[in-house]
C-alpha cells in the first residue's frame, strides 16, 4: 500500500495537527481585547494554551508513534464533549477526532 494513499494517510494527521493547534491558539488572542494588564495578558495567554502546549507535545511524540497520537487526540476529543456541553464543542472535539481516526489509520497501516 505505498504510494500516494499511504503518503496521505501519513501526512494528513501531522498537518491537520498542525494546523487545529494553531487554530487553537488564535481563539487564545482574545486576552488582548480585555484591556488587562501586561501581567493578566501573559497568564490569561498561559492558562489559554496549556491545551495548545500539550497538544504540540503529544504530536511530536506521535510523529513516529502514531497510536500515542490516535489515543490522544481522541481522548481529547471525548473529554472535550464531557466537559463543555454547548454546542461550540463540534468545532473543537469533531477536528480532534477525526485527527485521531487519521492517527488510527496511519498506525495500522504501518503494523501491517
């Protein structure tokens, strides 16, 4: 199975990763528009992307171990859903999922 599939199915996780991080992250800049304190601006921006930061640490370990990836982002997705019931939560949780199925997939692949 090498080829252009397989190629997909290896990079689409990682740059969808990539790119659901940092789509995370400009959701965090709305501490500028409080019209805090430099002080409030950097925590509120610190406890904003502590998702963000292990996010970005679970994909660099899951750039090679593809099953820590599935697991996780998959999990984050779940919990996502438990913790925040709104309906905002399909932006979030849905992306992280299909990021993990991606992960999934990348994995089993690669066994077989």
């Amino acid at each position: 199975m090498k080829g252009w599939i397989y190629s997909w199915i290896f990079w689409a996780p990682r740059v969808l990763a990539i790119l659901f991080i940092l789509f995370l992250l400009s959701m965090s800049l709305d501490v500028f528009s409080l019209g805090a304190t430099f002080w409030q601006v950097v925590s509120g921006l610190f406890i904003h992307n502590i998702p963000m930061i292990l996010l970005t640490i679970i994909l660099v370990i899951s750039w090679k171990r593809e099953l820590i990836g599935a697991v996780s982002f998959t999990l984050f997705s779940i919990s996502y859903m438990i913790l925040y019931s709104s309906r905002m939560y399909i932006i979030v949780a849905i992306p992280a999922f299909v990021i993990g199925v991606l992960f999934f997939a990348d994995w089993y692949i690669k066994r077989k």
